[in-house]
C-alpha cells in the first residue's frame, strides 16, 4: 500500500499592528457592551431613550432566555 505525501503547508500567523489591534478591541468593547445594555438592562419606562419601549419589546424574549429579569 501507498501513503500518499501531506501537504508541507504552514500557517501563516496575521500581523497586526498594536493601532489597529487596539482599535478592534474598542469597537467590540463597545459593540459588547450596547448589545449587554439593550438585552439586560434597558425596561422600556427607564429606558435612556425616554418612555419609548420598542427596544424592550423587540428584545423581551431575548431577555427572558438569558435569563434577565424584566418584569
């Protein structure tokens, strides 16, 4: 029986450079932390945006199966 050769391939790490790194980790710090407060901390009456409670009641399941509170 043959064996047949495996590829001599090597993975080639990514460089990025320290601005865009840090960069990345902002926006998702960010990103992260809009997502945490529209699911598990905005209740529609308390809300930043007013009394307007369309975030809540778009994300009302979300928050119960994560195990968030609201009411």
């Amino acid at each position: 029986m043959t064996a047949i050769p495996a590829d001599s391939t090597t993975a080639t790490p990514v460089v990025l450079p320290v601005t865009k790194a840090v960069l990345w980790l902002a926006g998702t710090v960010f990103l992260a932390l809009a997502l945490y407060y529209f699911i598990g901390v905005d209740q529609g009456a308390v809300s930043v945006f007013g009394s307007d409670t369309h975030i809540h009641e778009f994300v009302h399941d979300a928050r119960h199966f994560l195990g968030f509170p609201c009411h």
